[in-house]
C-alpha cells in the first residue's frame, strides 16, 4: 500500500513484496495493476522501495529497506556486487538461484512454445563452482579527472565504471593479476578510455587463462600502437608470473561496442594458451570465442557425446555453428564423422589446426554461413548438432530442416526464449521431432543467464 499518497509518482514510497525476477535478474513487484521493476529485491521479500521513474507500462525504482527477508537472502560474496553490472543474483544463495534459472525455463518453454515436456534438476557437476569460475575477462579502462585509472565493469543499467581491484567471479589464476596489472599501467601514464571520448589510448584489458593447465595470456586492447615502453612491459609481466605465456595488443581503432579490433599483435611469448577441453588439446589466442566456464561446457559436450553414442554408436554428425571446434573435436574423437559448418573463417582455420595437432581425422570444417552449407550436407548426415548466437536458429535455416530432418538432433542454447520459440517449430504437435531430454547448464552462475541442451529424436518425415 501507499504510505503518502494512492497515485504513481517519481519519489513515491511504498511497501510492496517481490513476486519474480525479470530476465535481468531485477524484482518484480505489482502495485495497483502497475508493475514494478526493482533491483534486488528478491521473491518473498517484503521491502519499503521508492519509485523513480516511469518507463511504458512499468515504474522501476529503488529499495530503500527491507522488512521482512525473502528465503534464501544472504550478504553479497562481492563487496561491489550491489553497484558493478557484472552479477545480478550475488545477494540469493545458489540453491535458490538455481531453482529460479530452472522454474524460467519451464515457464519459457510453455508460454513462448507451448512446450510442457520434463525438465532435468540443474544439478552442480562435482567440480562446478558458483564463484572463481570465469577463465576470460575484458575489463573497460578509464582515467579520471585526477589521472588515476579506473579498471572494473559498468554500473547496473549505466554506463558508470565501477573501480576494482578483485572480482570473485574470476578464476583466482586471473583474480591475483587484477591489482599488480593495474598498478603497472597506472605507473606508465598512457592515455585510457574505453570510449575514445578522451582521444586515442588504451580501452579494455583482457585476461584469459587456460583453466586445465593455468597457462595466462594478457591482452592490452588499445586504439594505437604508439604506447611508450609497451614492449619493454610486457616482457615485464612474462618474466615476473611464469604461468603468463604471453602478453598481446589488440588494436580497436573504432568507436564501437566490439570490445576487439581485427588486429591484433604479440608484445612478448607466445600469442596462444594451450586449453585441455574433454581430452583434446586446443590452442586458444585473445580473440577465441571459447566458453568461459571450462567445467561446465565440459559437462554439457560428453552429455551431448554420450546421449549421440547411446542411440546409434558413430554415426555422421553435422556441428552448425562450430567455432574453433569445442563440440566438433570431442565428437570426432569419440568416433563420429564429423562436419563442421561455421561462419567466420579464422575460427574454421583454428578448428582444422586444432583437430590436426590431436590427431583426428574424421572431422572436417567448412567456413560459409550455415545456411548456404546445410541443405546440401543434411541428407548424407544422421545427426544434427546446433550451437546458435542468442537469436537463435534463423528461420531459414529452421526451414532447411524441417525439409530433410536428420534421426537426431540436439539444440545446446544459451536464450530460453530463443530456444521456445524454435522447439516450438522443431517439435510441436505437427513437427516431425520428439523431445527426448532437457537439460539446462549453469554456464553463468550470479547472473541470470542459463544454457539448456535440448536432445531430439524424429519421429516422422
């Protein structure tokens, strides 16, 4: 209810409990048929919150104290985890998180596709852990007024760096870096400002280990080269910590959001960390698509390899959307015949290094967009792997195989509404496929993102 006033307003304060959370990980309250977004207030907590302002239909505003705890409350882990934007769920315990990310999916897959089949527990693997789980960061920098630099990640809905010196989130193989890192680029002077408002400089600094062997690379992403003393640094950092294998620069002239340029040059060591992923050896440079949580992405392509083996033994696998083979690779070493489709072709001449330094054989990728490859490979194919962006399948190619279903397909997702709405089309009441397993992943634990793997079996033509 109200306690000064019956109609909405900027600065109105009320007493409201939280029904859900949006796909943002923000509180939803309702109030007189209005809804209202509140960042973190949690389902069941009953809090006092102030309105701020009116956006279409929803009022978003602000906590101010809360009356009564909701279940599974706890105190951030980060003590930056209430203004920096990098997680949204630090101040829920990980059980509840998990059975939040679980109730979604099922809600997605029935509103958006009208999809009702079981979903499995999102159950943690016996090495996944909620925190020290990212083994790739790209940090924005910024110099301030004052000249001190500012490394950290924007505040919630803002575009206000957030300054830090750790971040539990990260492994601690790259946490221990943050402070001396930017105590070192303090000390050189350079020019920083991840937007280029401020002229050329540095942008972003990058981390990235290999989770298996802890080998380190260091990206400096800068819109110049012309960084004094630059080389003489990163042999610096290469000769102090032994598990820093290399220290590159990464040139984004461009005022844009894609944090990384086309170029990208090697200051000291070598360019690449060499990952273990299921067994095989991958080679991975700064700008390698590969996913940040090693363990569970593990987890999800031997649930993917295990489920294809049971069914038929080997068998002729199409990987749509393979980047530099993290599905393909481990396919191929399990004895399937493996086709790799996948659009930027850097990632398809890392994909072929990679499955010529493990040996393999039986696999091989095509660079081209999936759609101009798919309809031609899906008849001499009997299974179909696809692993798209957020946006989904494109429609044409959802069409492509709808023509020529293969007996099995499997769907790996990191969007519910994305995945609902292609399921819907896959294996609805007229499609020709049957849901056999979903299984969601907890790739991003303390946020609200969840990936689910989809396994299908055809049951008409």
């Amino acid at each position: 209810m109200a306690e000064n006033a019956t109609a909405p307003r900027p600065g109105l304060t009320l007493t409201v409990k939280g029904e859900d959370l949006n796909l943002r990980g923000e509180g939803i309250a309702r109030w007189q048929g209005w809804v209202l977004v509140i960042p973190e207030l949690l389902p069941g907590e009953l809090a006092r919150v102030q309105l701020v302002q009116r956006r279409r239909s929803q009022w978003i505003g602000r906590r101010l104290e809360t009356l009564f705890a909701a279940p599974g409350a706890r105190t951030p882990p980060c003590i930056l985890a209430r203004r920096c934007g990098g997680c949204t769920l630090q101040h829920w315990d990980d059980a509840h998180q998990s059975a939040w990310k679980r109730d979604r999916l099922v809600q997605t897959l029935s509103r958006i596709g009208g999809l009702h089949h079981p979903v499995d527990p999102l159950e943690p693997s016996e090495m996944g852990q909620p925190l020290g789980y990212r083994n790739r960061a790209l940090l924005p920098l910024q110099r301030d007024a004052e000249g001190q630099l500012r490394l950290g990640y924007y505040k919630r809905g803002s575009h206000q760096l957030v300054n830090l010196n750790h971040c539990p989130v990260l492994d601690p193989g790259l946490d221990e870096l943050l402070a001396p890192l930017k105590a070192d680029l303090q000390a050189t002077g350079w020019p920083a400002d991840a937007d280029l408002h401020q002229g050329d400089g540095l942008r972003h600094l990058g981390l990235r280990l290999a989770t298996r062997s802890r080998e380190v690379l260091i990206t400096l992403i800068s819109s110049t080269a012309e960084l004094p003393g630059v080389h003489r640094l990163a042999q610096g950092w290469c000769d102090r910590w032994p598990q820093v294998k290399g220290v590159t620069l990464n040139l984004q002239p461009r005022r844009t959001n894609t944090v990384l340029g086309p170029q990208t040059l090697t200051l000291a060591g070598a360019g690449s960390v060499e990952e273990q992923f299921c067994g095989l050896q991958l080679t991975l440079a700064s700008t390698t698509f590969f996913q940040v949580n090693t363990t569970e992405a593990e987890r999800a392509v031997r649930s993917l390899s295990q489920w294809l083996l049971s069914q038929a033994g080997p068998i002729a696998v199409i990987d749509a959307y393979c980047g530099i083979g993290t599905i393909a690779l481990p396919l191929a070493a399990a004895g399937h015949s493996v086709l790799g489709l996948e659009v930027h072709q850097a990632s398809v001449e890392q994909a072929r290094r990679n499955a010529e330094h493990n040996g393999l054989t039986g696999v091989r990728f095509l660079a081209g967009d999936v759609q101009h490859h798919l309809a031609e490979a899906l008849p001499q194919h009997q299974a179909l792997v696809v692993d798209p962006p957020r946006k989904g399948l494109d429609p044409a190619v959802t069409e492509q195989i709808l023509a020529c279903p293969p007996r099995w397909l499997a769907y790996l997702s990191c969007d519910p509404a994305t995945l609902a709405r292609d399921l819907a089309r896959l294996a609805g009441p007229e499609a020709p496929y049957r849901i056999h397993r979903l299984q969601p992943f907890d790739f991003f634990p303390q946020t609200s993102h969840l990936e689910c793997l989809a396994l299908l079996e055809r049951v008409s033509s």
